[in-house]
C-alpha cells in the first residue's frame, strides 16, 4: 500500500528545533565568518578534501563558485581563496562526502523520508546512483543508467504531444549542459523550458528589454570603482552577495556614497569587516551605508518617484544643474510627458505612502542632485511583486534622468542569484525564444524548432494541474519547495505520469512524485569531469556578463555519477533513436565540440573555445553598457506608471519571504540566521512590536499565517513571533516555510513572477 506523503507543514509544535535570541549584529564577515566557513567544510568532509575545495573557488584555473553570481575580480584575485563565508558553505553542501546508495533507499520509505524537515532531508547527502519510483511503490530501487534513459524515453515518445511534457532548469547548469538541453527539448519539439529565473529576476529582464534594450545588467565590476553613487534596493549582499562587499568597501573608498533601500537594516548593508584583509581580521569594521531608508514593503515606487520630484523641483530651479539634458535629448524619448506625469502626485502623499520620513528622502535627494554616475543594483526585494516591472523601470528612470547609463561609473546591476542563470538564458534556457535564436537553431542543426511559445514556471504549474503536462523534467533545483503556492503544486506533479529529477543532493521534489520517478545523480561544480580519459571543464556567464570556465578538481564521491552535458546527450540518443542527429555524438567525446555549436548558434561567443581557456575569461557584448539601446527607434523611454496600493484590513499584513543567513534557496545549511540575531529555528514570523501589540501578541507566542486569495485559504502553522526592526504592517519570514502561502495567481504584471515578497496574511494565535 502506497502511504500518504506528507508536506512541509508541521502540525505540531514538536517541529521547532529550540529558538534562541541575540542582538542582530552590526557589521557582517570578520571572523566569526571565517569560523562558520571552516566548520561547514570540514563538518562534511576530510581535510585534504577540504582545503583543496576551498583554494580553488573562482580561480581563474578553478571552478565557479556554486554560491551566486556575483563577479570575480579581472585582475587580482585573492590569493588564498577568491570565496566567502556563504560560498564556503555551499561547497560544504556541495562536496560533502556523505552519500545516498540503495541501501539508504531501500531502508527509508518516502513517507519516512518526507516527514523529516527541509535542513534534515539536505544533510542526508549526495544521491550516489540512479533510482526509480515504480507505480504505487513506497521505496526508491536502484535502475541503470541505460533503463533509466529508455524509460524517460518511451514516456517521451508516447506523449499525444510534445507539449505534454516541461523542462525545468535551475540555475546551476553550465553554458555547455543547458545549451545540449534547450537544443534537446526543442528537437524533440516544445518550448516548455520554464526555469528558476522565471521566479527570479524575470521581472528585470522584462523591465530592462523594454527600456534599454537588453535583458541584463550594464555594469562591470569596475564600473563600482568609479561610481558617485550606488543605491542598493530590495537586496541582502551580506547573506546572499557577500563578495559584493568587498566591491562596496572599495567603491566607497574611491568616494562613493551608498544608499540602502530595504524594510530591514540589513546587516552587511550597514557595515562590514572584510576576512580577507588585515584589518578585517582585527575586527575594524567599514561603514558602508551612508544613508539607509527603510521603505515599506513595496513602498520603493512612491518614494522613487518622490526622490524624482524633488529631483525635478531642483533642476526647474536650475536648469542643467540636476539631469543630464544631452542624454535625455539625443537617447531618450518621453521627458515631458514623464516631468508632467510627476508633478501630477503629491509629494506628501508619496512619501507617506513610501514609509521612509520626509527627512531621509530630501538627504537622498541632495545626495543625488549634483552626481552623474550611479548606479542601480537591486535583487528579490524588487522583483516579486505585482508591480515589479513597473518598479525596476522606474529605477531605470532614475538613471535615465542622469544620463547615467552606458558610461563609465555608471549603470543598471540587477544582482543574479544562481551562479549561471544569466548564462542558461543566453544559451537559449527559455520559454519564448526569439524568431532569430530560433532561425539560428534552423540553419545549425536543419530542423524546425517550434515556434509557438511554451510555459513558464507558473504557467506548467497549472499545466500539469489541469492534466495538459504529464511528464515533467528537472535539471537541477527543487521545483515542489522553490515555487509558491506549495500544495496546489504537489498536487500538480502527482498528477503527472513521470517526474524526474537531475540532482545531486536530496531534496523534497524527490519525495513528492508523479506516478512514476527517476532521480539522475549528477556532478557538482567542485567535481572532476573526465570524458576519455581526458579532464573537461564547462563555463558560466556571472551576473556582469564575463564567460568564464569552471573546473572541478574534486573526485566525484561515486563511479556511478554522469555530467549534465552527457546526460542529455545519453537522452537525446534514447528518444531520437534512429533519427538522432550524428552532433549528438560529437558532443559526447568532446565539451570543444559543444562549445563550437554554441559558437555557431549564438551571438557573441565568436573563438569560444581559444577565449574561454584565457585567465579570467571574455565579456560578451552588451549594447546598453556601450550605450546604445538597441529599441525599436534606438532611443530608452521614459516609463510612466502609478503606484500600487495595498489595501490591507486592520488584521492583515504584507509578507516577505526571505533567505536566512543559513541557506542557499531550498537547501538549509544550518538553523541560524546570526546577523538577525536569531539562532537554531526557521519557523520565525519578524514583525513590528507594535502590531505584535495591536494583535495581543508577544515575543515567543506561536502563532498561524493565513492567506486568502481567490476563495481559497492557505495556512502555514507555527512560526513564533518576533518583535523586530521592520515598518508597520510588514512582515517577513523565511523561504521556503512559507511557500504554502503564495497564491499561484499572485504574479507579478508581464513578467508572471510569483509575489513572494508581498503576501497577504493574517495572523492568529496558534494556541
Ligand atoms: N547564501 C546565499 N546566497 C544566495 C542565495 C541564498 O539563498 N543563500 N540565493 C541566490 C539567489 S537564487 C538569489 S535570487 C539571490 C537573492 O538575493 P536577495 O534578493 O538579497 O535575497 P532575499 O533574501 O530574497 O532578500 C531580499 C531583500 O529584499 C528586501 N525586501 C523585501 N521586500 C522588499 C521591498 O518591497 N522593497 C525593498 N526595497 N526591499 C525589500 C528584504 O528585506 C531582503 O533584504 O541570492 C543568491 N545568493
Ligand atoms: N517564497 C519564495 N520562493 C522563492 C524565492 C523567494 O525569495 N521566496 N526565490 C525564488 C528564486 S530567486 C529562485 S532562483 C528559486 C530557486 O529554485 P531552484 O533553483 O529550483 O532551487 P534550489 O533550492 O536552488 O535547488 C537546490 C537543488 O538543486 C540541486 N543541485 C544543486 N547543484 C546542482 C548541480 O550542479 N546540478 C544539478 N543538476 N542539480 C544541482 C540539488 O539537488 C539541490 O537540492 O526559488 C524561488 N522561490
Ligand atoms: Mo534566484
């Protein structure tokens, strides 16, 4: 008998693992950084593995660190280790020795398995061998390579359509495995190629392809150097970035001043001792903010557009003196209408509806006036609400007013999250592919790609809900536990026929299944991939655009794990039989030879292969950094939107789900959260004391959330309360916990990015 697999949301408070509370800290890194680091790595694996791990993180001979994709230094590079606490940690995850065979399967049943929390289920280790879900069974069994390739295959082939079936991508998959998968998935004849940056930074390359052109950021990292200003919105580098504040410290020694925009002072924002320079280690700390305005939940809008107004007053006043008239002349198009369409707010009522006082918005105002070089970095605090493309545009405004794009210094950088998403794009990672990608597909490989676009992440959701997707594919990631609205999920992939999932650690999609299910264990970056005796290496693109390779130096911790690359090649072979296209086995003896096709196919990767073996790598073109617009008329526009309002009863709230300072999206490191002060629980709800005390609540009460959207009520039971710096009526708890209560179809306008940073809930005492 098949026993019912259970979700991550505990009934009982059994299920809290011991919350204790501290200060949150000052200044980020020093040297408890540097503990945590080493007791991460060496808490999952010998010495000798250990220390070879960490010397060879983003060297310019190593591998891409699998932590972020913040930019490694062009130049020097540290040199002990080019890493960071977090990045640290993933490595520990990553190239832990502990491993999964089908012993561990054939003692734990999944029901077994899916009680146990996210943090309990990551420790578990790498999946050392494939496996197999049959129908109805209760225990993974070991299955072949060679089986498991044709079952996926004959489940393929039978489909009434090839859109029956979806592909996921996270964002870890190199250049060289997510180029084979999107030529895959389109050769056997969809689109469906949904991906984790559809829940991620969708919302900027929306925002940014309709203004300037270009789906990416336009600063290099040494554009921070030379910068005047660098405003900070809606991201947490000290946790999730931490290598930014290296770029931060030395920016503002060369004089920049920085802005942080975030509903909570974030502790890497605020200050920071640096572990890899002396004094650093002596524990002196770098100021680094110079001016933090704590905006409202998505309150960024109306105080950008109230910093905006006070920009305009200043250059009526005195022409010339604030924005840069030649830029706004010769690159853009629709100033006056965008001057007209701000005077028409009033300044109080934005900066009411901002929550940062009147004070702090006109210090950011002067701050702003006479500089010219700015930049723009942002992250999830912008991306995942409704209006977050309308937000980013606005942004983007900002620096249209200021010429301040496509010159030195100067720039939009929406900080990446997965250390190569940017890269799966470019490779052709994406559901709505361009007419010229497409045609490029065409002319290399002489089949007719479809044309028709395919789902997105949200939308193959509802796909394998309504039953129009059967089978569903996963390279890398965590779909059930990344995506919102968690049980209307689950049930969307057991209603599928067949889920599989590339993977190298256990995760909870493993454990929630279609009727049947394949786990393909995989390399990690960290690992050696040797094809014919000879060592391989892959590439990355990071957050600014460099293409860089990535070498694993580790030996894989079982003789039964394949690369990604070769993975889908073994697929294609299987579904294609016959027909299979003789580039599928040139792919398979050489990584060059993918490296070519990619050449071949896509703009910008001209000499690949002799490029990417020079240290440090190449910079693909990008037209904005250069500063054309390659729009419809060559010119960015002016964007003009207005602001959303949230109309919150008396008892509801906006929730944010954010990362602790202990994990890398669904997979949980440890269980404190040190620079927020709170340590060994996840199930935190962070609220205002004053609300806490309007609801009768106090630190340490348990409380539920509820969410209600569309006549459907979602609840996450448990979280205890804490009383904390953060404005009225917002608050915020951690990924994924909370996912439960993410509406399915509470997406961002245009960009269909789920709105997990502005949850509506209301709170009740559990007990
Ligand atoms: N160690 C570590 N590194 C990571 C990750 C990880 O989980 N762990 N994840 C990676 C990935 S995939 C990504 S996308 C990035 C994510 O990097 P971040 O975007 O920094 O991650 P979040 O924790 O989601 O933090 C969002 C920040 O925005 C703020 N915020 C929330 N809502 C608003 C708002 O309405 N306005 C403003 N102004 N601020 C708001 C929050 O307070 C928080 O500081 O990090 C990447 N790097
Ligand atoms: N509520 C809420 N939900 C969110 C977010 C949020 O802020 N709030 N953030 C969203 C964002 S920004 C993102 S990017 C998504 C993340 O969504 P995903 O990318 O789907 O999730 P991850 O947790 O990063 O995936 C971790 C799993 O990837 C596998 N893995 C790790 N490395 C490799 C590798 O090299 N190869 C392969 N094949 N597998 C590997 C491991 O098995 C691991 O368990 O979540 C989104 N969901
Ligand atoms: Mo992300």
């Amino acid at each position: 008998m098949k026993e019912e697999n259970t979700l991550p949301n505990p009934e009982n408070p059994e299920s809290f693992t011991g919350l204790k509370l501290g200060k949150p800290k000052e200044s980020a890194a020093g040297i408890p950084a540097v503990i945590s680091a080493v007791e991460h790595v060496f808490g999952e694996m010998n010495m000798a593995r250990g220390v070879k791990a960490l010397l060879n993180i983003n060297q310019k001979d190593g591998y891409d660190c699998p932590g972020c994709a913040w930019p490694d230094p062009d130049d020097d590079r540290s040199s002990i280790a080019e890493y960071c606490e977090n990045g640290a940690k993933a490595i520990a995850e990553e190239a832990t020795t502990k491993k999964l065979t089908e012993d561990f399967f054939a003692k734990h049943s999944i029901a077994e398995l899916s009680r146990l929390s996210d943090f309990e289920i990551g420790k578990k280790g790498r999946i050392a061998q494939p496996m197999y879900l049959p129908k109805d069974g209760t225990h993974y069994v070991p299955i072949t390579w060679e089986d498991a390739f044709q079952k996926i295959a004959s489940t393929l082939n039978e489909l009434a359509s090839p859109n029956e079936a979806v592909f996921y991508t996270s964002g870890r998959t190199s250049n060289e495995a997510a180029f084979l998968y999107q030529l895959f998935v389109r050769q056997f004849g969809t689109n469906n190629l949904p991906d984790c940056s559809n829940m991620c930074h969708e919302s900027s390359g929306t925002a940014l392809n309709e203004t300037l052109g270009i789906g990416k950021g336009s600063v290099t990292l040494e554009d921070f150097y030379e910068a005047e200003v660098i405003i900070i919105l809606g991201q947490n580098p000290g946790t999730n970035h931490p290598r930014m504040l290296t770029a931060l410290q030395k920016a503002k020694a060369n004089g920049a001043k920085i802005i942080a925009v975030n509903p909570l002072p974030e502790t890497g924002l605020i200050s920071f001792k640096d572990p890899q320079s002396a004094k650093g280690m002596l524990g002196i700390k770098a100021k680094l903010t110079d001016l933090f305005l704590q905006v409202r939940i998505n309150g960024d809008m109306a105080l950008l557009k109230a910093m905006h107004y006070l920009l305009l007053e200043e250059e009526e006043k005195n022409p010339g003196s604030v924005f840069d008239a030649d830029f706004i002349r010769n690159h853009t198009t629709g100033y006056k209408e965008y001057c007209d369409h701000l005077r028409s707010f009033d300044l109080e009522n934005l900066i009411h509806q901002s929550g940062v006082s009147i004070a702090a918005v006109k210090e950011a105002a002067t701050l702003l006036k006479g500089r010219k070089k700015i930049i723009a970095c942002w992250a999830m605090g912008l991306t995942q609400h409704k209006n977050a493309v309308d937000t980013i545009k606005e942004v983007v405004n900002l620096l249209l007013l200021k010429g301040s794009i496509g010159k030195p210094g100067a720039g939009t950088c929406p900080v990446r999250g997965h250390s190569n998403v940017q890269g799966d794009r470019t490779m052709g990672i994406y559901e709505k592919p361009s007419e010229k990608f497409l045609n490029n597909l065409k002319r290399e490989f002489g089949f007719v790609p479809p044309a028709n676009h395919g789902y997105d992440t949200v939308e193959c959701i509802h796909a394998m809900h309504d039953g129009k997707a059967k089978v569903f594919f996963a390279m890398g990631g965590n779909f059930l536990s990344a995506t919102p609205d968690t049980l209307f999920t689950a049930a969307a992939l057991q209603r599928c026929k067949l889920t599989v999932q590339v993977s190298t650690k256990l995760n909870r999609s493993h454990l929630i299944t279609g009727e049947e299910a394949i786990i393909l264990p995989t390399y990690g970056r960290s690992d050696k991939d040797e094809l014919n005796g000879e060592l391989q290496f892959v590439s990355c693109e990071n957050s600014m655009g460099v293409v860089q390779l990535s070498k694993g130096s580790l030996t894989p911790i079982s003789s039964e794990l394949m690369s990604e690359p070769m993975i889908v090649c073994q697929l294609a072979k299987a579904t294609f039989g016959e027909k299979c296209h003789s580039r599928w086995d040139e792919f398979r003896k050489h990584y060059d030879n993918i490296r070519d096709a990619i050449e071949a196919t896509i703009p910008g990767f001209s000499d690949y292969n002799h490029r990417v073996r020079i240290p440090g790598g190449f910079y693909l073109p990008n037209s904005a950094r250069e500063g054309t617009f390659n729009t419809f008329n060559g010119k960015a526009p002016f964007s003009i939107s207005g602001i959303t309002e949230h109309h919150l009863a008396d008892d509801e709230y906006l929730m944010m789900t954010i990362r602790s300072h202990d994990q890398f999206n669904t997979t949980i490191y440890g269980l404190n959260d040190r620079y927020r002060g709170v340590y060994n629980e996840r199930r935190v709800i962070f609220m205002n004391e004053l609300d806490a005390t309007r609801e009768g609540l106090s630190k340490g009460d348990i409380v539920d959330l509820y969410n209600q959207h569309e006549g459907r009520e979602r609840v996450a039971h448990h979280f205890i309360v804490i009383p904390f710096n953060i404005p009225e009526k917002c608050t915020a708890t951690y990924f994924p916990e909370t996912n439960v209560l993410v509406p399915i179809n509470s997406v961002a306008d245009k960009s269909n990015t789920p709105t997990s940073k502005s949850v509506v809930i209301r709170i009740q005492k559990s007990y």
